[in-house]
C-alpha cells in the first residue's frame, strides 16, 4: 500500500523476493520517494488501479505471470501506457535487456542493484525530459 507519510514522487516496486522488496523500498524512501508494493502481477494491478505511480520497478521474474506479460499489458492500455516502467533482473544476460525493451519497458537494469546510485538513477529517469520507449 502507498506509503502517504512522506513527500515525493510513488515508485511501485513489483518484486516477490521479501529481502529484495525491503532493500529496493528502503533506498528508495531515504531518496525521498513513496513507495507502493506489489509481490505478484495482481497485486500490481491493484495498485495500479487505486493510486497511479509515477514509475513502475518491475522484477521480470515472478511466479505465475511473469513481469514482461504486465508490462506489455500495461504498456497496451491507454490508461497505463505513459507509465514508465524499469525492468529489474536478476540474470544479467544477453538478450534480456532487448527482451524487456520489446515489452515495453522504458529501462534496464541488473540486480543486485546498487544501493548508493540506485535512487539518484531512478530521480535522473523521472526528471528526463524525453523518453524512449
Ligand atoms: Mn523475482
């Protein structure tokens, strides 16, 4: 649910390892973001659908439905498809970053994440003046 405590931009973190999700929303929060959480593509839907993020972190590996399947979906909806979305990895191989672009997804990135670059990295997206998809 949307952290409403804090000031700036809601970032939701679609990630379903536990010590992942805590590690992504903390660096995120001390860079000044809300975060919103989601361990599954349903329950990303549904926070999507109650309070709109201004980015989207998405973990491509989930259970069930997988996080290149939501973006696409996400990205073929008009009322979702200006949302950026960054795709997070575990596996830095070849090929995955083509296939989270073809999804749809604006960025990339290998986890693990870097703890001292990440929120800066995720402040100099948002303030982008234009974005490629
Ligand atoms: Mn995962």
């Amino acid at each position: 649910m949307p952290d409403t405590e804090t000031p700036g931009a809601l970032v939701l973190v679609v990630e379903d390892n536990p010590a992942n999700m805590m590690l992504v929303c903390d660096v995120l929060r001390r860079g000044g973001f809300r975060t919103a959480q989601a361990h599954s593509t349903n329950e990303a839907r549904e926070q999507i659908a109650a309070a709109e993020p201004a980015l989207i972190l998405m973990d491509i590996q989930l259970p069930g439905e997988d996080g290149l399947s939501l973006t696409r979906a996400l990205k073929a909806a008009p009322a979702t498809s200006h949302i950026p979305i960054i795709a997070l990895t575990a596996h830095a191989m070849k090929g995955d970053e083509l296939q989270a672009r073809e999804a749809g997804c604006d960025s990339y990135m290998a986890k693990p994440i870097d703890t001292r670059s990440f929120a800066a990295f995720v402040a100099d997206f948002l303030s982008a003046p234009v974005r490629n998809s």
